[in-house]
C-alpha cells in the first residue's frame, strides 16, 4: 500500500471573502528518509513567521514522533 500523498498550499481572502488561487509551498527537505505527517500548519501571534507540525507516524500511540519546523522562504 502507498503512503497517502499531498501538499501544502495556501490561498488569500478578498474583501467580499472570495478566495483567489491557491500557491503551493514547496517544502524542500527530505526528512531524513522518514515519513512525514505534515498535522499542522500556524503562524506565530503577530504572523510573521510560519510552521509546520509534522509526525513520523500515521498512529498517534507511538509518542514522541514530533517536530515542528519553521516555514523560512
């Protein structure tokens, strides 16, 4: 069975809550061969910076499998 496979985009709101296209982040970094569960996406509270939670493990029993990385254009 393969791994499940997707990507990270994000999208603006216009003023009347339209939403425009999508851009892909591109997260170049392999993870050191692991597997990667990208869980959650966040900013710091003044949004100047960008993170991404990732886990090593589709099961959340196994601990300790965490990283949180910071998003750096």
């Amino acid at each position: 069975q393969s791994p499940p496979r997707g990507v990270l985009a994000y999208t603006t709101i216009t003023v009347d809550c339209c939403p425009r296209n999508y851009n892909i982040i591109d997260i170049d970094f392999d993870f050191l061969g692991r597997p990667a569960y990208y869980v959650s996406l966040g900013t710091n509270i003044s949004q100047t910076k960008l993170y991404l939670g990732v886990y090593g493990s589709m099961s959340v029993t196994q601990l300790n499998q965490g990283t949180v990385f910071e998003i750096i254009p």
